[in-house]
C-alpha cells in the first residue's frame, strides 16, 4: 500500500507541532510522500508565514524596508530549528533563499510575488526534512522543479500541464527514502515559479496522489472529521461524517463547506483515490473518508450533510409568452458571456426567468451594462436585481431512494419562518437547494439540522 499525506500550516505552525508530523509519519511505513504548507498560525492573534512572504514582496515591490519583516521571517524558522535541535545551518540556508528572492527581478510583479510567496512551502519542506534526518530517518526534500512539476504561466493561478503526471510518477513512484514535497508551486516551462491559487497545497497533495495511483490519500489539517453542519452554525452538533461521496463532497464543498475546497481534490478525484481527512493533533482518530461510492444502509439518515453559503445576486426577467420566444435564453446566456459573467443557477417559469449570480462576479458596473441590454434586447415587463442571497443545500446519496425528502425540509423552512425564495433539486437526485435571504441563512440550517439529525 501506498499514501500520500498532506498537513497544513496549522500542522507545521511551529516545532511541537512538526514532531506530531513526524510521529504520525513514522507510525505507518505506508506514508511514503508527504506534502507540507507553509507554518501557519501559533495563536488566533498570530500571523501565517504565507501572509509575511506577501508583505514582504509588496514592500519590496513598492522600494520600500523589506529587514524588518525578513527578520520576523527568519525568526519563524529559528524557533522551529531550536525546538526540534536541528543545526543552525538549515536556518541559516532558509535566511540565504529568502535572500536570494527578494534580490530578483520585479519587472514582472506577479512573477516577483508567486517566487516570494512559494519560499514559504520549500524552506518549510527542507526544515521537516531535516527534523526527519534529525531522527535518523532516511529522508529527502525534493525540489518541485526536479521530480517535473510543470504549470501554466498564470502566476497565483496556475493550472498543472497534463505531461506532469508522468513526470511525477517516475520521481516518485519507487522512491527508497521518505519523500518530502513542497505543495502549493512549481514551475513554468522557462524556469519561473507559479504557484496555485490559496489552498494550493491541497492541489499538490492531490496531483502526487493521483500520479503515484496511491491507495489513499491523507490531508491532515485541525478537526477530527467533516460534520454534518458547520459547527460555527450550529454549535452542538455532534453527527460527524464517517464516509462521503465524491459527489457528496463536490455539493457540499460548492455550497460552502470550508474543510475541503472542491476544485482542490479534484486530481484525486479523477483519479478514483479515496481521501481521509484526519486530525494532526488527535491521528487516533479515523477522520472522514471520501470516496468513489457508498451503499446506503436501511435506516440510516438520508442526509449526510447541510450546507450554506452567502454573496448571491438574483436577477429576475419577467415577459409574458416568453415560453414562445425561441433562443430566449440562449440570447440572455450570451449577454452574461460577452459582460464575462458566470451564472450558477438558472431557474424558471413560463413567463418569467431568474439567473443566479455570485456577487463577487457581478460589480455595479457589469448590473447597469447588464440590465441595459436586457431592457434593449428583450423589452421585458419586469427585471429586478436582488443582492443579499444565500443557498443553502441538503445532500445525500440516500435522498434518491427516500419520499418526502422535500416536503420535509420545506416544513421545516416553513415551521422556521424562513421564505423560500428558490428551490432546485439536481437530477442526479442527491440535493436540494433553497434559495432564501442572506439574513435568514443560519435560521434556515438549524431548523434543517433539527429536521433530519435532531
């Protein structure tokens, strides 16, 4: 068997929790590839390393002081090395690279930060390396660049050249020592470093998953599983998810479950690899598992999760006979597009249709040019703009097989006071999505928790 595992910044934040990634590593042979991040935050006050390599390369973009925060740089680093009594040269060989970038050219700012921003995950790489070594565990830091890591040129978004995984696969496949890997970056064809969007760790432990076809793939981060509910919504939830669905997992991730961001694991996905999601600071526990498929037991709850997420526009275009108007649609898809909009969701009715926008993707410029050539091209009786929308989504693969599922969560809503402004279930037939206002979101999943876990 083989394992890819991840862990988090909040896993590596400082030397205490590096030695929990090691004894979780060491504690099965099968965890040959480990993906680190960047050390994260100590405390809730603290700061991420990511977010002072940011500072860092704007004050440097803008001529101005860069020492003082390249100290505090530093000084992350130090505290890790003298915890884990590592030697005093790899702090001084992590104070050289963040040297060596900040001295890089910056005619090219994206290019100048993506450099500045991956020094985070590589220096955190060699250190864990090290503590490894330190233990007298054969193991190796292995530069993205080397093992074929190779990405787009979009620098803080680029995407993973298809040529990579066979590259991958053969760094790493029949490696002796324990591989440490840097996520979150690799390289463009001419050499420069691009890192993927935030988060960009979790990419990386998925495209090494996927290349090397291991057997699971652990992430590591700070919570036991993924709950049913979000637990800042609903405080006493106690039902956590033993076993999930790809598909599961894609709806809940898209409305707003934060543990996984779906487009992260999506390598792994292709690529059949079940994910466990485990908890760094209590590894006895077996965590969450993502997978494939599921069979869904006699009796058990239909629901394996509800989730909420908020910042959706609503536009409404209301014209009678619309239903005779060939290529409506089609003509108002094409507005979206040439105004580079994206939609999510587009219910309707026969006189009347409602296009679900994210607000970050529709400003007030792009409302007025939209509406304006709706009203030229369409002379609708009615458009309406609403903002201050929220989805919120009941998932479950048992939902297919279960009567009912929708009147009884619009009793709930409608128990709860809640107006449902939408409703829309997939035709795969495991969600059901309520549009409803951004004020009553919360009210809206407690009510729906108590409905079908209470």
């Amino acid at each position: 068997m083989l394992k890819v595992c991840k862990f988090g910044g909040s896993s590596l934040a400082d030397g205490s929790q590096v030695k929990k990634v090691c004894d979780i590593v060491l504690a099965d042979p099968d965890r040959r590839v480990v993906v680190v991040s960047a050390p994260g935050k100590r405390n809730k006050q603290d700061t991420k390393v990511t977010d002072l390599l940011i500072e860092c390369a704007n004050l440097a973009l803008a001529g101005k002081e860069t020492e003082p925060v390249l100290q505090e740089l530093v000084g992350r680093f130090v505290e890790i090395q003298q915890s884990l009594g590592l030697e005093r040269g790899v702090v001084a060989e992590i104070e050289a690279d963040l040297r060596r970038r900040l001295a890089g050219r910056r005619d090219h700012a994206g290019m100048f930060l993506d450099a500045m921003k991956a020094a985070g995950e590589d220096n955190s790489a060699k250190i864990v390396a090290a503590a490894f070594r330190a233990r007298g565990v054969a193991a190796e830091y292995m530069d993205p660049r080397d093992a074929g890591m190779l990405l787009t040129d979009e620098f803080g978004n680029a995407q993973l050249l298809d040529e990579s995984y066979q590259q991958l696969e053969r760094a790493l496949r029949d490696r002796q020592a324990l591989v440490i890997f840097p996520g979150f970056f690799g390289y463009t064809r001419s050499g420069a470093v691009a890192t993927f969007p935030r988060g960009g760790s979790d990419i990386t432990g998925a495209i090494l998953a996927a290349a090397v076809k291991a057997d699971v793939y652990e992430n590591f981060t700070d919570v036991d599983s993924v709950y049913a509910v979000d637990p800042r919504i609903v405080p006493n939830v106690r039902h956590a998810i033993d076993v999930m669905t790809f598909r599961e997992m894609r709806e809940l991730s898209y409305a707003g479950f934060g543990v996984f961001h779906d487009e992260a694991v999506l390598p792994a996905i292709r690529a059949g690899v079940p994910i466990n999601i485990r908890n760094t600071n209590r590894p006895e526990q077996p965590g969450s598992m993502v997978v494939p498929k599921r069979d869904v037991q006699p009796g058990e709850c239909a629901v394996v999760g509800i989730a909420s997420d908020t910042g959706f526009v609503n536009v409404y275009v209301d014209k009678y006979l619309m239903n005779r108007e060939v290529g409506f649609c089609r003509r108002l898809l094409q507005i979206l597009e040439e105004e580079g909009v994206s939609i999510e969701h587009m219910p309707s009715g026969i006189d009347n249709v409602s296009v679900v926008i994210r607000e970050s993707r529709f400003d007030a410029a792009r409302e007025q040019r939209v509406v304006e050539r709706i009203r030229a091209e369409f002379k609708p009786d009615n458009i309406l703009v609403e903002r201050g929308h929220a989805l919120v989504m009941v998932v479950g693969e048992g939902m297919h097989y279960t009567v009912g599922m929708a009147a009884r969560a619009t009793r709930a809503l409608a128990e709860a006071g809640v107006n449902i402004e939408m409703i829309n279930q997939g035709a795969s037939e495991i969600s059901i999505m309520f549009g409803v206002k951004a004020a009553d979101r919360e009210r809206a999943v407690q009510c729906l928790y108590q409905a079908f876990f209470g």
